[in-house]
C-alpha cells in the first residue's frame, strides 16, 4: 500500500473507541492520518486549515455543538466527505473484515484522482464548494398565493435517492429550492442507521424545507421532506399514509432504492418523480423503468457534480434518464416541471368549463 502513503486523511467522530479503531486501520492501509477529533474540539479555522484529502466523518447521531462541523462539510468543504459509515464491529465478528472491505473501498473511489504529486501539492475541487452561499431560487408567480392548507397531506411526492457523497447533494439542492412548491419529498440515502437521526439537521439546516423522520407523522406533507427508515421498508396504505413494515429492506442497501422507487410508483403513479443524486453501486437502475411505465420522470446527478457518479451513471447507462444536471440546476428544472403542471392542469379545467 506504499502508493497510497502520501494520501491525508482527518477524521472527526464523537467516541474515543471509534477514532482510535479508524486509526489503526488507515495507518495499516497505508494512509496518513493528519487529524483525529472529535467535533467539540473543531472550530472553523482548524477546519479550514487542515491539509487533507479526505474527510472522516462518523459520528452516532449530532447535537448543536456539532453544528460547525456539519455546515462545513456539506458547504464548504474543498475535498471529498464520507458520511456516517456507522461504528466498526467487534474485531474478532464476522461482520469486521466485511466493513473493513466496504471501508476501504469507499475511501479508494473517493481518492483515486490523487496521485503522489497531487496529493503532496494540490486541493482536489468538489463541485459542491460554497453550496451553502447560494441563493433559493424564485418561488413562481402562480404558487405566491397558494392558499392550500398548512400541513396537507401532498398530492404529489418525489422521491431523492442517493448513497456516498448525497447528503452533500441533497442539501445542496434543497438549500436553493422555493418553498411553496405543491409537493412533498421523501429521502432514501444510504447511511449506517446511527446517522439516520442526524440527517434533518444535517441537509435541512439552511433550507426553506422542513426535513424530518418518518415516524414524527404518518403522512407525506406538502413543503417537507420525510426521511426513509433505514431499517424497515416503507409503503402506502389507500390513503396515502406511510407504513413501516416490521420486516427489513430487501437486497444488500438499506433502504433499498429499488423498492422505494417501486412502492413509490405504485401508490402515487404520474404524480410522483425520482431525481438519483450522488451514489458507489447502481440501486435504483432496474426499478427505473418501473417508474417511467407508471408515468412518472426519473432524473440524476450530473457525473462532474458528483462526489461518486456510479449510481446515477447506472440510471443513465440504462437510458431512463431524461435530464441529468446540477444539484442547483435539478432544483431550477422541478420549479419549471411543477409550474408547467400547475398551468397545464388550470388549462384543462378551462377546457371543461368552455
């Protein structure tokens, strides 16, 4: 592992136990710890000025002290961030060489533009530097005087997909959508289930949106964002309603992209959409075309703006992508969508009237 001795990384996590195990395993592949915190001890300055190609971040849930921290790493933080990779098993499980593997291949795509003189003499650029300085984008006229019901129930919900690298994306896009747009979300990302609470806090904390978790309300809400349970698997009842079933997610990622993209299409149809954002791995890619049959768009993250493109490039190697940008320019392109909807649905009860 000799080629890698010259890659920096820092880790932040909010157990002793947990730093040291990090550690001792990025010293034994090969790469330079340059930072070992935890997020209490971190202000700005060290943040800005830490020389690394890599952050760390695992921590088993966040409170405002960690604040700083977050809002460096999902705006503007000049090299990559692996989130949440969760707690490291006993060493003597089955369980610990299996993350060790997931670990280490995770760190090797998110570093594998670096070579020895990059490394030593360059920042790596992220396309999601200073996301947290832009500005929301221009709620349309036509919804300035939505007068719909605070909290009601959304007839028309999206799904964000997304693994390594989305909750940078995420936050990004959410950072610049206007609320007051008639329609709900619901997150599915790929995390360890220990960061699964900290994940409103850390995408919705400079966004117009409410984020939160499934179990606060049953319904999907109009102008909010409804994390996905990691653990169990989500569906909807007639009414529209989410249910956690007792049972886990199928396949190998939780939650499983695939079936919430299928449970998604299946209850909502046409007035539901999919928008895959950063990910390593292609869940998502065959319920794709489940979605398009119902009705329904499917759009990704550009590959230049994503910290690993795998996923989304899974999606458009399939050809059911019908438009791939920005972070930004996604949330610019569902204001036009949903504006071109609400117009055309005015247009039709004209016809009807006439």
């Amino acid at each position: 592992m000799t080629n890698f001795a010259v890659i920096r990384v820092a880790v932040v996590a909010d157990t002793s136990l947990q730093r040291h195990i990090l550690q001792q395993f990025l010293l034994k592949q090969g790469y330079q710890v340059v930072l070992n915190s935890d997020p209490q001890h971190l202000d700005l300055d060290v943040l800005q000025t830490c020389e690394t190609d890599l952050w760390l971040y695992g921590m088993a849930s966040a409170n405002d002290d960690d604040c700083i921290v977050l809002d460096y790493f999902l705006g503007e933080a000049t090299v990559p961030v692996l989130f949440g990779e969760g707690s490291a098993p006993e060493r003597s499980s089955e369980e610990y060489p299996r993350w060790e593997r997931s670990l280490l291949n995770k760190i090797m795509h998110l570093t594998r533009h670096l070579g020895v003189v990059q490394a030593i003499n360059e920042v790596p650029l992220v396309a999601m530097k200073n996301a947290i300085a832009e500005q929301p984008i221009e709620l349309p006229q036509c919804f300035a005087n939505n007068s719909a019901v605070p909290g009601q129930q959304a007839k028309y919900v999206w799904l964000l997909a997304a693994s390594m690298g989305g909750p940078q994306a995420i936050k990004a896009f959410l950072d610049v959508l206007p609320k007051g747009l008639p329609l709900g979300f619901i997150y599915a990302q790929h995390i360890d289930p220990h960061f699964e609470s900290s994940l409103p806090q850390a995408v919705g904390r400079h966004s117009e949106w409410s984020v939160r978790l499934f179990s606060e309300h049953p319904c999907v809400r109009e102008g909010e964002v409804v994390i996905a349970p990691i653990q169990h698997e989500l569906k909807f009842s007639t009414d529209g309603s989410m249910q956690a079933l007792e049972t886990p997610w199928e396949g190998p990622y939780s939650p499983s992209i695939e079936q919430m993209m299928c449970n998604l299409a299946q209850h909502y149809g046409k007035n539901c959409g999919v928008i895959i954002f950063s990910g390593m791995g292609s869940d998502g890619s065959f319920a794709a075309e489940y979605v398009q049959q119902q009705g329904a768009p499917v759009w990704t993250q550009n590959a230049d703006s994503c910290a690993c493109s795998s996923m989304p490039d899974s999606i458009r190697s399939a050809g059911f992508s019908s438009l791939s940008a920005t972070p930004k320019g996604l949330a610019q392109a569902l204001v036009q969508y949903v504006s071109n909807q609400h117009s055309q649905h005015n247009d039709d009860i004209e016809r009807k009237i006439l």
